[in-house]
C-alpha cells in the first residue's frame, strides 16, 4: 500500500468518526430535549397549562391525576360536595406567555413546579405537585398529579341570586339546595382550573355588582363575594312606590291617617275636613340589611289644610302648615317576577 492510499484511509477514517460524533452528540442531544419537554415533571405541568390554553377541558381532566375524584379533593384537603359547573371550555381564560418558573425535587420524591403565565393579559403564577408514575422502556420517567392542580372557590352573591361569569350566569341555589328560600344572599363552592385569573359579577334590572376577581391556584380554596348594589333603577321604583303610599295616605282626611309617617293633634276643635298634600317627599336610599333592603329614618313633608275654631275665643281661622315627618322602610324585597315588596316602618 502506497503513502498515498494510507493517508487517504486515515483521512476518511477520521472523517467518517466525525460524522458518528456528530450523529450521537445530535442523537444525545435530542433524547435531552425530548426528555425535557415530554418525560420531565415541568414538561408534564407546561403540557397541562398548554392544553388549557387550547381550552380542551376533556384532555386536561384526562391527564393523571387531574381528574376531580372525591379521593382526590379530599388527599388535597378541599371539600368533596363541589359543583363542576364551571369546568366548561368557554369559561376558561386566554392564557398565553405560558414559562416555566422553578423545577423543584422534594425530599419525597414529588416535584414541586410553578408556572406563570398571563390570564385575560393579567400576570398568574401557579405551583403544581407532580410525582413519578411510571417510565418508558425504564429510561423515560412518567408523571402524575401528586395533588389536584384544580381550585376551589367558595363563592358568595350578598344581595342576589346569581353570578355571571364570561357569558353563563350561574345560580348557586343549583349546587347548594339546602339554603332558605328567603335566603338575602346565597353560596356554593365550585372546581375552577387554575392557573387563571377570572372575573365574577352580577347585572341585573334593579341590581349591579362590581367585578369580583378570582385567583386561581392548584389544591386550594379561594374565597369570593360578589357584593350586588342597587341600581338606579331600582331606587327609583322604590321611591315611586313610597310616593304611592304616602299620596294614598294624604287622601285620608283626618288629621292623623291611619298606617301613615305623618298627622298631627289639635287642641282647638276642628271645621269640616282636614286635607293633606304632600310637599316632599323622603329621599330613598336603600342599605342592606340582615335579610333584605332597607332604609334608615328619611325626612318628607306633608302640608295640612282645616279650618279650626279657638276654644278660648271662639275664633275660626285657616290653618295652614308644613308638617315634617320620618319614614324609614324595614324590608324591601325583589319577587322572583321582579315585583317589588315594601314594608313601610311606622
């Protein structure tokens, strides 16, 4: 063999052992990623976060562990009797800049892993607990949910019967049964997926809450009170049934109607019939109360028209004179048609 031919040999000898590093450090590299991104615990989270923001509620509640089992909620201490309600695809936030924040091994063997993201573009951040369920070929480790990456809120309407969140309005009578009939404010626990962040209220004719934000996070309970507040509207169907009443009571012509805020006693004797107008009416302005709406002592003004005779001179003259009074209302109630029921307090 000539020096030629054996330095050829030598070269592609040397080339040919490049190329195979090359193709195992490639090969190397890419289980790695593999790895990472499928067969590691934050790639078994971020995969979960992912499908969520595809808002495929079937396929995240398919993952292991994910799936709301009573053993489930109750390994993570949250309560069993719990409405799925709002595990629905259309109620799921845009999540998007989903990252992984921290991969953390425990002494348990778990993983602990946080997550953020951006729900409806508000920044969340979320902790899962992941645990080893198995491998593939023994090499590639498979996880599970060591506890459920679900939240339960314990949501409470003060002063309605309802929430609204996205488009659905929900009733928490329909998950919660057992609350009085007459109860003023009502409530329910339900599952939520987490991470997101989502944005309970209430609109109704005679009723507007402000937005109630929830914050969901994984194996937890979050609490929420969606606090309904009178409307316009419904201040002023209050006040045009009070005026009612109040012009009801001015056609009665004593001096002291009966049921009535306002009257009056005069010591001198009376000629003919008293008549009453109303001057002013009380402002209503509604609070709630343990058990409905109220209205604390508001000021009105009925004027009185008789004619007395003195008893000491025997002289008739014409009285006139504004008389204030206070009014206040113990109990204002929405019917169910949307009617109102109003007790006035004496």
């Amino acid at each position: 063999m000539t020096g030629d031919e054996s330095g050829h040999r030598t070269r592609a000898l040397i080339l040919w052992s490049g190329i195979g590093l090359l193709l195992v450090l490639a090969l190397l590299a890419a289980f790695a990623a593999v790895q990472r991104t499928y067969y590691s615990a934050s790639g078994f989270v971020t995969g979960y976060v992912q499908t969520l923001a595809a808002h495929d509620v079937a396929s995240a509640l398919a993952m292991p562990g994910a799936a709301p089992t009573s053993a489930a909620l109750k390994h993570a201490g949250l309560p069993t009797d719990v409405s799925h309600e709002l595990l629905r695809a259309d109620l799921l936030p845009r999540i998007s800049d989903i990252a992984v924040v921290s991969d953390r091994a425990l002494p348990s063997g778990e993983h602990s892993v946080t997550m953020r993201a951006k729900s409806d573009g508000h920044a969340v951040t979320a902790t899962f607990t992941v645990e080893q369920s198995g491998s593939v070929l023994g090499v590639l480790p498979l996880w599970r949910f060591a506890t459920t990456p679900l939240t339960v809120a314990h949501v409470t309407v003060a002063h309605a019967q309802d929430f609204t969140i996205a488009s659905h309005t929900v009733s928490p009578r329909a998950s919660a049964p057992d609350q009085p009939a007459t109860a003023f404010s009502v409530a329910a626990d339900y599952l939520m997926f987490a991470p997101g962040r989502y944005e309970l209220g209430h609109t109704s004719k005679y009723l507007d809450a402000a937005p109630a934000a929830v914050l969901a996070k994984p194996a937890s309970t979050v609490e929420t009170t969606v606090d309904a507040q009178p409307t316009a509207a419904f201040t002023a169907a209050v006040q045009k049934q009070l005026n009612a009443f109040l012009d009801q009571c001015a056609t009665q012509q004593v001096l002291q109607p009966a049921g009535c805020p306002f009257g009056v006693e005069i010591d001198d004797r009376v000629q003919g019939l008293p008549t009453w107008t109303m001057a002013t009416y009380p402002a209503v302005h509604l609070t709630a109360g343990q058990t409905a709406w109220t209205m604390d002592q508001a000021v009105g003004v009925a004027h009185l028209s008789v004619t007395v005779q003195s008893l000491f001179d025997g002289t008739v003259s014409q009285r006139e004179s504004d008389e204030r009074f206070a009014v206040s209302l113990t109990s204002v109630v929405i019917r169910a048609d949307g009617s109102l029921d109003i007790v006035v307090g004496q």
